[in-house]
C-alpha cells in the first residue's frame, strides 16, 4: 500500500515537470532551429534590399515595410476603439448592466472567431460592398460628366450626331488627356474599329459597361482594416486591465473634490494607465504583424515592382515566408532565405511580446496590491 | 502615480483653473451627456462587428441557403448532347449531380466524397474536408491536453516560485508566435523529423499537421488551467493537507477536480483554436483532400481550404459560394463553442462545483 502510493507520487510529480520541460524544450528548439539555420544568410543587405531573380536573392526590405506600414494603419484604427471600449467596460458599465455584458460576449466572441473568417469578411465587406460602393460612384459620377462632355458644343457628337470613334478619342485626349486616359484606351477596343461611327449615347453606354477596380480590389487599408478588428480584443482587455490597476481610493478623491466621472477619467485615470494601452497597442501590433490568414486575398502580393501606398497591393513578412516556403522553385537556393525571413519576423513580434510582458507584469503586480 | 503629484502641484492654492470657468456648468454637463454618449456608441462597435462578420460572411454563402431551402438545384444535363452526358456520368458517378461552375447548388451537393472544385464537372463534396479537420483537431488536442495541463499543473503546485516566474512568461511567448512559423517549423523540420522516425509514406500529413496546431494550442490550454487551478481557494488546499494529505494527493484530489470547469472551459477554447487555424493547416498537412481516417495520410481542413482556394476563385461563383458556406460553418462553430464556455460553463458550472462563495 504504502510502496504503491510512493510509485504514484512519482508519477504524479514527474509527469507535470516533464510535460513543462517537453513545452519548453520545444519552444527553444524552435526559436534554436531557426538561429542556426538563418543567422548565416542574415545580413545589412538582406534587410534592405529588394528582392532579386523570382524572390531566390537579394533582401526582403519592401516586405518588412509592408508589414510595418501595415500595423500602423492596424494600430490607429484599432487602438482608439479598444481603448473606448475598455473605458467603458471599466468605468462606465455597472456590474448589471446588460449592454456591458453583450459587448464582452461579442469582444470575447471576437477574440474566438477564426482568422481566416476575418479574411473572407474582408474580402466581402471591405473590398466588395465598400470598395466596389465607391468605385460604383466614382463610376457612376464619372460617366455623367463624359455624358455633358460629349453631349456638349465641342464635342464631335454634340446633339447626339455620329461621329468616328478616332474623332471622339482626339476629343477626349485634346480635353484632359489624363483623366479620360483609360476611356481612351478603351475606345481601342470598340467594336468596328476607329472609323467606326458612334453618337453620344453608344459611347456612354460602352464605357459605362466596364469598371476598372480601383478601391474594390485588395489594398493595404482594407488588409489593415480587416486585421485591426482581428487585433481590437487585444487592445480592449489590456487596456481593461490597466484601468482597473489604477486604485479606486483615487477615482473616489477626485469625485469628492467634485471633478465630474468624465474629468476623473480623462485626467486621473486615463494618465495612470498610459503604459497600458501601450501594452495594448503592442500586444495587438505584436499579433497582427505575425497573422497571414486574414490578408491572404485582401491585399498581400507576392512581389511589387514598388513600395506600396494607401491603395497598392504589399508584401508582407509573414506571407512571403509563405509563398517561399510552399512555392520555391529550388528549394535548396531558397533555404537561406526562408531561415533568414522567420528570423525576422520571429524575432519582430517576439520581442514586441516580450516588452508587453514585462510591462504587463508589472501592471498585474500593482493590481494584486490593490 | 508619479504623474498624479505633478498634477496636484500644478495647481497652486488661490489659483483656478480656466478650463471649468470657461463653461458654465449646464454647458458642461451637456458636452459631457454628448462624450458619453459617443463612449456608449464605440463601446456597441464590437457587437455591431459581430453582426457584421456574420451578416456579410452568410451574404456571399447565402445562395446555397436559399437554394436548399427552396429546394432548386440546377443541373447541366438538359445541356448536353447523349454522348457527353455518359462521359460527365463515369467521371462524376451515377449519384452525384452534374454541375457547373455556376450551378445552383444546395446543400445536399456537399455531402459527397470528392471535392474536385476545379474540374470540368466540378463536385464540391466536404466530407474529405470534415475528416482532415476532425483528424487534426484530434491529434491537436491529444498532444496539448496532456502537455499543458499537467504543465499547468507543474507551476501552479509544484514549482519553485523563482521558477514559476520564469516559466509562464516562456510558455506565453508560444502564443505570439506567428502561425506561419509555427507551420514553417513542421513543414521542415517536423515533417522530417518524424518521418524518419515513423516511415511512413507521405511526408506532410495529419499527424505532422496537427502537432503543429498543439504549439497554438497549448499557450491557450496552459495559461486558462494555470488561472483556473490557481483560482480554486488555497483554504481547500490547505484543509487538505491538515487532513493528511500529501501535497500531490492535494493537487490531483483536491485542486484539479475543483478546478475542472475552467479546465474545460480552457480546452473547449483550445478546440476552437484547432478547429480555426488556418495557416499551420495549410502548411503542413499535405492539403490534399482524401476521404481517409488515417491520421497519416495528407489532409485538409474547413480553414485551409478556404485559404488555399479563394484566392483563385472566380467571383461569384459556386465554388466561391461554398468556401464561404466553409466560413459560416467556422464561424458557427466559433461562436457555439463562445456561447457554450461564457453561459455555461462559466455561469452554471463554476457556481456549482465551488458553491456559492
């Protein structure tokens, strides 16, 4: 009995200690396995440069901008709501407030939806229903004013007269050549050719069939968007966090000096808990720089000719390890490069996590000693 | 704290604030009524979000809905000449539909066996795809269960304080790691790791796939049973050990047992984790849709094939229709297992096992 109970002690503080130095094992054989295999091809050169020769030389600079410039839209859409909301759910909700208790629901339900969920929302709210909305418009307000235009004087079809296409083109290009370039360009390809004759109407209609996408199609602010819903969660309950640290004797002072509970907010609360919604911030740039799902078809690319703005595609850390790694055509030259590649994105969001540890450890302990 | 004092000495005996007297007191109140308002209005965002997701995520999936519920289903059939019609028949089977790329589908077409969404007589059956994400989520949950509750059970009970320390910030570094690299880590190095040892056939499989998928999980499992185990009253503990308890007999008879809602709370979260994860999926698992229950054969999951396939897709399409009907099936899931642990679990259960405290 006594022998058995001892053998069963054994067990049953063994297991726990190796099943924590399984997991920490394997976490340092990660991080291990990726060091050795990257830090050779890491260099000046490989985080400057552009890509060269089909992504199988040179550096992974235009990704490493794409992801920054990525989480900085993600971060100044995100941060403000969390932040609001955390305010709210700290300071404002009452225990019983049933608003309170659907917002946690949905911040937690939002925290559990999967990320490729957000992708595919992406794809149909940001991109289609906004983005298709506002080229629709441009579109639309575009087309009514070639209406007046050709419609007009000038204009070789004016009161509805047939005219050939050639003409309508020079027209055009004679009346802002660069804001009816792609109607021009389209003209080429009308049916009948250039000496096709055509009146105002048959024009109108020609060039109102096509819409080139211009906002409906994927782009860094949609991808930004999409990943700044992702990542709110992770603002709202750091954020929480903090607002709780700050001690109630504080909030009470302020109230019965009688600063009203918005004054108490923004100039005793709020400044006493900086730090933690700089916690937020990073920890929700932390996750979004290294989340691949939900850009995969709102706007990543594989490689650009140039570095993107607001409305460009880009290249990401994380979806170039991707492409890199399950698309290589030589799998040997591209080795190197998908080590040096996790290197940097590891190394990005692992220290932006640990930075936020730390701070957030500090903020817990203040808690605990309220 | 710091910054309250400089606050307070900014403000010198005798000397007012311009910022309150510049406002009377009703102006205030009503900017204030309006700021708050705003603080209400952004706060309801998150619902509002979730609605949205659902609402747009259905939107595109909806055709199906629709068509199932009316219980059309266009067929190419009546298109094609005799001959063609026999061919399309041995390619497809006698018991599934002929269908196009844009047909009408409804749901009973994805109860099938094959999904071949890109051949000339597409069949969108997901049956492959529910194996390959059971199979997964099986391995996942078999590997991190065990790990991290009993490394859980490692730093609430056994370790030493000074180790404790170190080890939870460690295993929660595991959560910030992307994805993408946890999937890159088995897609080189696990695969063939493992394949060396097992010999088995196909290098990227389940196995490999779902073991990639504990690394997500176990953080998430880890850190919500280490609350939970630490949350359980140490007077229970203590009563315990004064009844002669060992420290272990304590732990596992005491502590665990009180602690079981939020453990499982931990690793129904865990499950929705695995259930979701897109990109470990995608990369390591092979992503070849095979109706197989072999956990060594490759395999696709709901998430991964969706990543993998919209971006090719044409839109509109009734392939495009059903990889979002995959999505609504994620999301569905997603929030049954949200619902389940926030009302459930932990209303009803937590009460019940400690009592009312």
């Amino acid at each position: 009995m006594k022998r058995s109970r001892q053998i069963l002690g054994f067990f049953a503080h063994g297991l726990p200690l190796v099943a924590t130095l399984l997991v920490v094992g394997i976490i340092v054989a990660i991080i291990a396995n990726f060091l050795i295999g990257g830090l050779p091809a890491l260099s000046w050169e490989f985080l400057t440069e552009s890509p060269r020769n089909v992504n199988t030389e040179g550096g992974i600079f235009p990704a490493i901008y794409g992801t920054v410039l990525l989480v900085i839209i993600m971060t100044i859409a995100a941060v403000p709501i969390g932040t609001i909301t955390a305010i709210y759910l700290a300071e404002y909700a009452k225990k019983t407030s049933k608003l309170a208790q659907f917002v946690r629901f949905a911040v937690n339900t939002l925290a559990g939806v999967p990320s490729i969920v957000f992708g595919l929302f992406g794809l149909g709210f940001f991109i289609q229903t906004i983005g298709g909305g506002i080229d629709n418009w441009n579109h639309q307000a575009k087309m009514a004013e070639l209406q007046q235009l050709v419609a007009a004087a000038p204009s070789p079809i004016a009161n509805n007269s047939f005219a050939p296409v050639r003409e309508i083109k020079a027209y055009l290009t004679q009346e802002d050549e660069l804001k009816w370039r792609k109607e021009i360009q389209r003209l080429n390809q009308y049916e009948g050719g250039e000496s096709a004759y055509a009146n105002s109407q048959l024009v109108v209609t020609y060039l109102s069939s096509h819409t080139d996408p211009n906002w409906g199609k994927g782009n860094i602010l949609w991808a930004a968007l999409t990943l700044s819903l992702l990542t709110l969660p992770v603002v709202i309950v750091a954020v929480e966090e903090a607002l709780k640290a700050v001690p109630q004797e504080v909030r009470s002072a302020s109230l019965a000096l009688g600063a009203t509970r918005l004054e108490t907010v923004w100039k005793i609360v709020l400044p006493n808990s900086l730090t933690g919604i700089l916690t937020g911030s990073i920890l929700a740039v932390g996750r979004g720089a290294g989340e691949v799902a939900p850009i995969l078809f709102t706007g990543a690319a594989f490689s650009l000719a140039k570095l993107p703005g607001l409305q460009d595609q880009f290249m990401h850390l994380g979806f170039h390890l991707y492409i890199l790694s399950t698309q290589a055509v030589n799998i040997d030259q591209a080795r190197p490069l998908q080590f040096a590649t996790t290197i940097v994105l590891l190394g990005l969001t692992l220290a932006l996590n640990a930075v936020a540890i730390v701070i957030r450890s500090r903020i817990r302990r203040k808690n605990k000693s309220n | 704290m710091s910054e309250q004092k400089q606050e307070k000495s900014e403000v010198k005996p005798g000397e007012f604030s311009t910022a309150s007297l510049s406002l009377t007191t009703k102006e205030r109140r009503f900017g204030e009524r309006a700021i708050e308002l705003g603080i209400y209005t952004v706060s309801s965002l998150s619902i509002i979000f979730i609605f949205l997701i659902f609402a747009f995520v259905l939107r595109e999936a909806s055709p199906i809905i629709g068509y199932t519920l009316s219980g059309e289903q266009t067929e190419k059939s009546a298109e094609l000449t005799p001959e063609e019609l026999t061919r399309a028949k041995e390619i497809v089977g006698e018991d599934y539909p002929i269908l196009t790329h844009n047909s009408e589908i409804t749901v009973s077409a994805l109860i099938h066996d094959k999904w071949e969404p890109n051949s000339t007589y597409p069949r969108y059956g997901i049956w492959p795809i529910v194996l390959g994400t059971l199979k997964s989520t099986f391995v996942a949950l078999f590997f991190a269960i065990p790990l991290s509750i009993f490394a859980a059970l490692y730093t609430a009970f056994f370790a030493p304080l000074r180790l404790r320390e170190f080890i939870k910030p460690v295993i929660e570094l595991l959560a910030g790691f992307p994805s993408v690299v946890i999937g890159f880590f088995c897609l080189i190095t696990i695969a063939t790791f493992a394949q060396d040892l097992f010999g088995y056939e196909f290098r990227l499989n389940s196995v490999v796939g779902g073991f990639g998928l504990s690394l997500a999980v176990i953080p998430i499992i880890y850190t919500l049973s280490e609350d939970a185990l630490r949350s359980v009253p140490g007077s229970l503990n203590e009563a315990a050990l004064a009844l002669g308890a060992t420290k272990w007999q304590a732990a596992y008879q005491v502590m665990l047992p009180a602690a079981t809602p939020g453990i499982f709370a931990a690793i129904l979260l865990g499950l929705g984790r695995a259930f979701g994860e897109t990109m470990i999926a995608l990369m390591a698992m092979g992503n070849a849709p095979i109706p197989s229950w072999d956990v060594f054969d490759p395999a696709r999951t709901f998430a991964s094939t969706i990543g993998a396939e919209m971006g090719e897709v044409v839109f509109g399409s009734s392939h495009y229709q059903v990889l979002f009907f995959l999505g609504v099936v994620l999301f569905v899931f997603s929030f049954s297992i949200n619902f389940l642990t926030e009302f459930y679990i932990k209303n009803k259960l937590i009460k019940k096992f400690r009592g009312n405290e």
